[in-house]
C-alpha cells in the first residue's frame, strides 16, 4: 500500500501543485448525473462522487482506511479542474489534494490500526509479470467473481494491491514486496458451478494460492497495519468557486 505522511492535525498538502483553475460543485439528490470517476484527461481532472471517493484516489488508500463523517460517503460533489501543462497523474492527485483541503477545510491525521488481512510477499521463483510502460492517467481493472477471473491493464502496482484487496478477497492487503511500475494481470480461478454463486469478495486459501503461483506472489493470513486516514475537521459546504 502506499501512504503519505502528515503530522497530527495537518491539512492535506499540495505544495506548489495546484490547479489553475477548479469548479467544486455540490450535486442535488435529485440531480440525474451518474457518478465518475476521478481522471485526468488531457489538461482536466473531472469526477463525480463523495467525498471519500475523492479522497481514496488523492492518496491511494481504500474506503475502510478514512475514518470521518457519515455524510463523506453519501454527498456528491462534481469536480473539474484545469492542470497546468503537462501534469502526471501523480501531480493532478497532489493537485486534488490541496484543492480539497483549500474547498472544504480539510483537516486530519494519520494512525495505525491492527486488523486481519494478508502480507503480501515476492514468492521464492520471483515475481513473474514484466513490467511495462503505461499511458499516464489511463489503466483499467475488470473483476468477474462469478467466473472467477480478475483482469487489470497498464495498472501500476499499488492500485493492482488495493483493488484485489478491495474487489476480491474483501480483506486489506500489507505490501511488503518493494514492486513499482505497472503491470498487466490476467487471473482466473477456479468456482464450483454447483456451489452458491459468488457476488461478494472473499478470500478463499486454495484461491490465493493458485493466483499467487500464477504470478510469482504469497499471500500470508495475519494481522497487518492499516494506515488510517481520520478526518478531524471538514466542512460540508466548499468554498464558492
């Protein structure tokens, strides 16, 4: 996983990095606007969520990793922002952290919390996929838990870690393999045709082992760090635009 680190109390950062100009939009109940995302295309960063889908993509953590307001996981708000030339996705993420932190007055800290989940380590024959070099900005992840099959394209490691984490096996992932760089993944497993189908993520032993094998990585059940992201201040309303 990765993780920035603040100190206690400390607003999120943005450095020098900020947009050159940003729209921060609250989006009515009623409004019929399908939620999106948050990209960089081109020279813009547009997306459509709450705020802790924000947050997760800005730091590059998971939803069970923000501990704050109910309301973060429920309001909708409609960003686009302009970057300046030539921003990597890495930018216009550090980018959309100070505009959060400039909008909304956001304020927290990090902790650690123990929980179950799996170490995440390179198997003795090595790690298999190559590496290979991606489009900025532009991966994409597939999950089919009923054919049992995980595919992700162009995707750098760390977003590989927390969407299998996320979307397959719905338990957190410590990575202690040291791997950058972005990979391609096609995984499969197999699913008892006869057995209840599976619509859930869950971590299943013979599972991690058949897709660790395929790739050259061990999955070792035990308590593991989750970096908590606590939200000690955050207004509800942005700043007007």
């Amino acid at each position: 996983m990765f993780f920035a680190q603040l100190s206690e109390g400390q607003s999120v950062p943005g450095g020098d990095l900020k947009f050159e100009v940003a729209s921060v939009k609250p989006v009515p109940v009623t409004a019929n606007l399908r939620s999106k995302t948050p990209t960089l295309t081109g020279d813009r960063v547009s997306g459509v969520g709450p705020i802790s889908e924000f947050l997760q993509h800005a730091y590059k953590i998971e939803a069970r990793e923000i501990a704050g307001p109910d309301w973060i996981l429920f309001d909708r708000f409609e960003i686009d922002a302009v970057t300046t030339p030539g921003t990597t996705l890495d930018g216009a993420m550090a980018m959309l952290r100070a505009l959060l932190a400039e909008r909304f007055s956001l304020q927290f800290h990090w902790s650690d919390k123990q929980v179950d989940g799996y170490l995440l380590t390179i198997a003795p024959e090595g790690f298999k996929p190559k590496p290979i070099t991606p489009v900025p900005g532009r991966y994409a992840v597939h999950v089919n838990l009923r054919g049992g099959k995980f595919g992700a394209t162009a995707v750098p490691f760390s977003r590989f870690v927390n969407a299998f984490s996320y979307n397959v096996i719905g338990a957190p992932i410590e990575d202690r393999t040291g791997i950058s760089g972005s990979y391609t993944f096609e995984l499969e497993w197999p699913v008892d045709p006869d057995g209840p189908a599976i619509t859930e993520p869950q971590a299943d032993s013979r599972m991690l082992k058949l897709v660790g094998d395929s790739v050259g990585l061990q999955f070792t059940k035990q308590r593991v760090t989750l970096k908590m992201l606590n939200i000690d201040h955050i207004e509800r309303k942005p700043t007007p635009n």
